[in-house]
C-alpha cells in the first residue's frame, strides 16, 4: 500500500478527477434581476475553485517529485502534495457549502454590475467528483508519507558504487564512462581523442 507505483497510481486519478471537474459545470442557476430576466447562469469547476486545473497538475506533478527524488526533494513534495490538497478541499468545500457566494457574482458580471445579485442555486455532481479526487490525493499523500522513509531515489540507482576498477598491475584504471567524458574513445586501442 506505500509502494511507489500505488502513490503515482492515486495521484494520476486523483489528477485526473481534478482536470476534469476544472471544466464541469460545478453551479446553476438562475436570477430574478431584471436585466436577467431569468437568463440560465453557470459556474464551472475552475470558477468555482480557482486554479483547479493547476492544483490537479501540481499533485501529479508532486507525487512525481515524490517517488523519482532524493530525502530534500522528498520533503518538499510532501509539503507541495499536501498544500494543494488542502487547497482543493478548502475551496471545493466553500463552493458545496455557499453555492450563492460563487453564483451571485457571475451574475452580477452577467448584468453588468459590480458586486453580486441574489440567485436561486442548483449544484451538480462535480464538486463532488472533485472532493472524491482530493480525497483519493489525500489517500496517496498519506501513503506517501509512510512509504517515503524507505524509498531512494531514481539517481542512487545510477550513481558509480565508488568502486575503483583494478588495471593488470593493480593500477586504477579508467572506466567507459570515464574515458567517454574525458573525449576518449574506449572502443579503439589507441588514445586517439573523440572528434
């Protein structure tokens, strides 16, 4: 349940909900102003939380700074992971509990005025989808949190061992990689430099 493959699994869903609800219709409505005279009024999952569609990248992009870095990189996805969370939940939360607060200044726009008109609201299934992805973010987060103390990074997979290689007469010897960046060819005999 804290492997790696599970958090990036969940963050990817969870992401995903979040992209999608951003271009939902989260609230509907409509005004009894009269400029409005009953005109249909919507506010969309990225009005209705701004910055939907970039807090749903930014867990994505933090459970991949999770998983992929080092201790200090790890650290500061779990921190990135768990600020966009709360984020999404806190707003996502406004927008289901004061549907008026969101709806009431579109509606103004719509008039062509300045603050918010009374409004007669309808919520859809979206802001719900995007609770169950901040949820499932949480679940990965907190997976995260767990399975990181034990978790190494991409690069200790690839970084040299330390281990000097020993020539015929116990000489260090230079290795491919070595002889590469040094703009030597390993493949010929002779030290001809790479051109």
């Amino acid at each position: 349940m804290t492997s790696k493959r599970t958090v990036i699994l969940l963050s990817a869903l969870a992401g995903l909900l979040l992209v999608i609800a951003s271009f939902r219709p989260w609230i509907t409505g409509t005004s009894t102003d009269v400029v409005l005279g009953g005109t249909p009024l919507t506010a969309l999952g990225s009005q209705a939380v701004p910055g939907l569609l970039s807090l749903g990248l930014l867990v994505v992009a933090a459970a991949v700074a999770l998983v992929t870095a080092g201790r200090l990189g790890r650290a500061i996805g779990l921190l990135a992971y768990a600020a966009a969370l709360a984020l999404v939940l806190g707003l996502t939360l406004r927008a289901l509990t004061s549907p008026h607060a969101i709806l009431g200044p579109i509606a103004g726009t719509a008039a062509g005025r300045a603050g918010s008109l009374p409004v007669t609201t309808a919520m859809s299934i979206w802001p719900w989808v995007a609770l169950a992805g901040a949820l499932l973010g949480a679940l990965a987060w907190g997976a995260g949190l767990l399975g990181s103390r034990t978790w190494t990074g991409l690069g200790a997979r690839y970084e040299q061992r330390g281990e000097d290689v020993a020539g015929s007469r116990g000489e260090r010897v230079d290795r491919a990689w070595d002889e590469l960046s040094a703009g030597r060819d390993p493949t010929l005999d002779d030290d001809r430099p790479l051109t």
